[in-house]
C-alpha cells in the first residue's frame, strides 16, 4: 500500500490498452482491466521491474455482464484504500458520466474534466485530509 502524497493514479478500463500500460507503469500507480491484450503486458511489467513501485502495476477483473463503467465504479473503492493520497485519478476508456461523477464523489471532494480517452478527477486538496 502506498502512502505518498500528491499521487496521480490511473485506473484502465481500455480492454485494448496493452503496450501504453509500460510507460504508464513508470509513473504511478497502475491499475488495469484484465483482458488477453492488457493482462500480458502487466505479467511483463512484473516479470521486467519496469514499475512505479513494488504494488504496480495491478490489474482488476471486469464484472462479468457488466459495462465498463461498471468495472471502474466497483473498482474504485480498492484504489482509494491502496492509494488514500491521491490527488488526480485518471481514468481511461470510460467516459465521464454522472454515475461516475458521483462515484468519485463518494470517495473525494473535487471536480472532472473529460479527456479524449476518459476523465481526469482532481481532489480538492484543501478537504484531503476529511474522511470519506
């Protein structure tokens, strides 16, 4: 678990993500949907060395009948408890939606911005240190 302050995490729910996942390693905390094109690169990662830090990158499962969007919700709550500093979540290959804003919300007091491949979600960092 991983306490640094001022974390930006990415959370990937691009079942295709594949390569982009190694340089994306090396930047912080990585989590990643398991499909046949990401699972292999993150074995690679943890077989290489090539990561942020000895817990990244990790993959999460998608939940089966699901929509992506579903995946990232549920998965929200084990980053926040790995990564409880973080001030930015990136979130690739979904998009941002109320549900999702509002699922971030529950965890972080802050805004969204969307990006060509998802969402950034930044902390107000003047409310980092209030309970969820």
């Amino acid at each position: 678990m991983s306490n640094t302050a001022g974390e930006h995490v990415t959370l990937v729910a691009d079942p295709e993500f594949g390569e982009q996942a190694k340089a994306r390693a090396r930047i912080g905390p990585l989590w990643v949907i398991d499909s046949p094109t990401n699972t292999p690169v993150i074995k690679e990662l943890w077989a290489s060395g090539e990561r942020y830090d000895a817990n990244s990158p990790t993959h999460f499962n998608a939940v089966a009948g699901r929509s992506l969007e579903d995946s990232v919700i549920a998965s929200i709550d084990t980053v926040d408890t790995h990564h409880p500093n973080w001030t930015t979540c990136e979130i690739i290959g979904a998009a941002l939606s109320p549900r999702l804003l509002r699922a971030l919300l529950e965890y972080a007091h802050g805004s969204a911005v969307e990006t060509p491949t998802g969402l950034i979600f930044s902390r107000d960092k003047t409310l980092m240190q209030e309970p969820k």
